[in-house]
C-alpha cells in the first residue's frame, strides 16, 4: 500500500464502473454475492457486511459508495483486482481485468501496474484516455532511410518506440531524455555514413551532442531554427544527471514533452530531405509537422 494514494473522490460513473468489473460482468472473471463479499475482505476491508442476497451490482455499489470518500480503502480493492493471487484458478483472466479497470481509471488520474511482482497504482496524466495524445502519430520516421546500419536503425526505432511508452504513461522526463538519446543516436551515424571527417579529430563514441548538432547544422542538414531548438531539447536530455534538474530548478511536464516532440520530427524530416545527391532520393518523412517557423524563414524545396 502507497503512503499517500494517488487517487481523489471518485467520480459515481467510475464506480459504478469498478462494481461491474468487480462483479465480473461483460466477460470478466465472475463472482457470485458472497464471493464478493469475500473479495473485499481479501482486499483488506474491515467490517464487510454479510451478502444478503440484493442485486450483485447494487450490493457492491453500495459497498463502495459507502467508502467513497476513503481513497485508501478502495486503492486497496483497486489493487486486489490486480493481484494475481486473486486469479489462482484462472489466471489468463488477469490482464483483461486491468485493462478493464484502466480503461476507465486514467480518467481519475491513475492507472494499474502488475507487471511483475506485487500491482501498484501509480498517477498518470488523463488526457491520455484519448487515443489522439498517446504520443504525435507523426512521429514515425523509418530509420532505415536515415541510417544504413540496419542494426542501429532498428536499435534507434526501438528507442522511438519506448519513448512513446513513457510519453503513453505519463513519464515525461524519461520520455525527453530517450528522444534526447534518439537525436544523437540518430546525428552520430548520419554524419558518419555522410562525412566522417566533419568529426575532425573526435571519435564517434566521444563525440557531444552539442557538437553534432552544430556539426549538422554547418553541414545544411538541419535548418537554423531547428538548430536553436535541438539545444533546448539537449538541455532537457541532460537531466538523466539529477543535479542538472536540481540546477534548473525545472521538472518537465507534458507541455514540455509536447515541444520536444515537434523538435525530432523536425530533425528526421531535415535529415531526410537533405540526404546526398549521390544516394537515391528519401522523400521527407510523411505527416511531420515541423516546428513552428516566421514565414521569412522558409525552407527551399532543395538543398545543396
């Protein structure tokens, strides 16, 4: 049990909600009266009245409704229906459960973790109920029309995919430093498999990410507001080391997130239009929107 639970009063609707899912209705694992009875003692419930034969579901909304304003008491039913010691006889059950209960649950701000060891409850951002906000669609460049290395292109694809995992759970700090990870992971190989000698004497595996940012920039790979941008966003990445956020006395939020993203897609979309005459054409990456820019600053169609 957490020291101080993550969730409010909760909504009637989210309730009734949780009584169904308790319930085991629509398909889920299903209890009769006195099982549910039961399943709130197991939750740790004191004082559990004896089921007296009502409507399962009005039985159980009454139970819960009667502790509404205990945030504790139902975190502690909200974890039981996430404990795989709950599911012995049928345990393929569990996952559907959960993902019942956060299918409505990320509307109070929270969210059910039970992947490996005991469940916990942990806050996340609501908006993310939304299909629209689970990270910019936009966002999906093919790395290996960046970076022929296929290895590392799936490797870096990979990273794209985890940081859309933290931004889909609320992780905002962990989510910029992998777009930071990303962006230099990216920089680095393309300006080996470009020009090499733009490193000067610096190796590869030494190599900043301020420098290669300034590197892609005097090369006309990325454009000059995208460079300005990129530096925030390395900023941002550098609060992997605590002390740098302590120093900032700044703790990214969502709104943060959502300005880093436009960055790296502004990035890919630069590195991919700017590809070598020699090489064959890569169009620019489908559907990036790039960062916001005065329309004196406008991009020519072709590079040199």
């Amino acid at each position: 049990m957490t020291a101080q639970s993550p969730l409010g009063i909760l909504d009637t609707n989210t309730l009734e909600e949780l009584a169904r899912v308790i319930c085991g209705d629509d398909h889920l694992y299903y209890r009769k009266g006195y099982e549910i009875a039961r399943f709130l003692e197991h939750a740790g419930w004191q004082r559990v009245p004896e089921y007296n034969g009502e409507y399962r579901m009005d039985w159980t909304l009454a139970r819960l409704t009667e502790r509404r304003e205990e945030p504790t008491e139902l975190e502690r039913v909200l974890l039981r229906l996430a404990d795989p010691r709950e599911y012995l006889d049928e345990l393929e059950q569990l996952p559907a459960v959960v993902t019942a209960v956060n299918a409505f649950l990320v509307y109070e701000g929270a969210r059910l973790e039970s992947q490996g060891g005991r469940p916990r409850l942990v806050a996340c951002d609501p908006s993310l109920a939304h299909p629209s906000s689970q990270g910019p669609s936009e966002l999906s460049a093919a790395m290996t029309d960046l970076i022929s290395d296929r290895k590392m292109a799936a490797l870096l694809q990979h990273r794209l995919d985890e940081a859309r995992t933290c931004y889909a759970n609320g992780a905002h700090v962990a989510a910029i430093i992998m777009l930071g990870s990303l962006l230099e992971g990216v920089m680095v190989h393309v300006v080996c498999e470009r020009d090499a000698s733009l490193l000067g004497s610096t190796s590869a595996d030494k190599v900043t990410l301020d420098s290669l940012i300034k590197i892609c920039h005097k090369a006309r790979w990325i454009d000059a507001d995208v460079e300005r941008f990129c530096h925030e966003l390395r900023k941002y990445r550098n609060f992997v080391h605590p002390r740098a956020e302590i120093r900032e006395a700044h703790t990214p939020d969502r709104y943060t997130l959502d300005m880093c993203w436009p960055v790296v897609n502004a990035v890919l979309n630069d590195l991919a239009t700017s590809q070598p005459k020699t090489n064959t054409p890569t169009p620019a990456i489908a559907s990036i929107r790039p960062v916001p820019r005065p329309p004196s600053a406008a991009r020519p169609a072709h590079r040199q």
